[in-house]
C-alpha cells in the first residue's frame, strides 16, 4: 500500500500509532526502524509515530487524503465507518482505499505471529527484517528457507504485515 501510495501522491507520510491500551509484539520505534527499512528505496515517503487521532495527526500534518489498506470486506465495513466519522471531525480529509495486492488479502498480524509462534516460515509473508524480529520476540530460530517459502528480494514486492495508516499529499 505504501509503495502504491507513493506512485499515487508526491508525499505519503506513515503514522505509527502509540496506543496505550494495545501491546503490539513491536514498540513503537522497533516498528518506524521497521519500516524504514522496508521503504528506503521510496524517496517520498517519511515515517512518524503519533498518539491520539489520526484525523487530528492529519490536521495537524497538513495533510488532506487518508489512504487505507482493504484486505476484506469486513475491512471495508470498519473503515468507511471510519471514514465518515473523520470526515465529520474534519471536513478537509478524504480517505482513498487501496485493495491489497491478491497474493497478501488474507494476511493479518495475527496469521503471521501465530505461524512464527510454532516456527513455520513467514519469509514468504513478510520482510525479510520484520520475520528476523518476530522469530526473536519468540525465541525461535527461523526454518530452513525453501524454495516454496521464499519471495523475490526485489524492494518493490516487498510484503506488509498489516495496512498503516499513510497520509498523502496529493500530486
């Protein structure tokens, strides 16, 4: 999504929300190191941590478009609820969804961390330094790479865990 986002928009900003009422696997700075490393190679593209809104981090960031992942049809549901309620908080945002690329529409934090729990491979599903980090977190070594379980290294098909939140700036 970020990478679409950036060929879309001359800006896209990644908000990493710090929610203290959420215990993610990784903090907040582990994530931005995280996607700083997945997106180097987008020279448009910056990454900050925020708390509260995202429509008020969006205000505050200048920023007029909202761009969503959409995996499922259940995400769709949720976000434009979502939306609507931005909107009525700031009537300048627009919020844009990008469906997910076919080959990621069922992967989910959850799927990802419930596979590296019980050391299967997530090098197929994730970058290679995020699927490093989860195996750490569960003291687990990675599993032998095959050929099956592997993705071309190329940046540009670099896989997300989970939809950010990216405000853009339009073109």
């Amino acid at each position: 999504i970020i990478e679409r986002g950036c060929r879309l928009y001359d800006k896209v900003i990644v908000g990493v929300l710090c929610n203290p009422s959420k215990t993610p696997l990784f903090a907040v700075e582990e994530r931005i190191k995280q996607i700083n490393t997945c997106t180097q190679h987008l020279s448009n593209v910056e990454i900050e941590s925020f708390t509260g809104l995202t429509v008020e981090y969006a205000k505050q960031r200048r920023a007029t478009v909202l761009l969503r992942g959409l995996r499922v049809l259940s995400d769709f549901e949720k976000e434009l609820q979502m939306a609507h309620t931005n909107k009525s908080l700031y009537d300048e945002i627009e919020t844009v969804f990008l469906a997910t690329s076919t080959e990621y529409s069922f992967l989910s934090s959850s799927v990802v961390k419930e596979i590296a729990q019980f050391g299967g491979s997530i090098a197929h599903l994730v970058p290679e330094n995020v699927a490093r980090d989860t195996y750490r977190c569960y003291n687990k070594t990675p599993p032998p790479v095959t050929p099956n379980t592997t993705k071309s290294t190329s940046p540009k098909q670099s896989p997300k865990t989970e939809p950010q939140d990216s405000i853009s700036k339009p073109n």
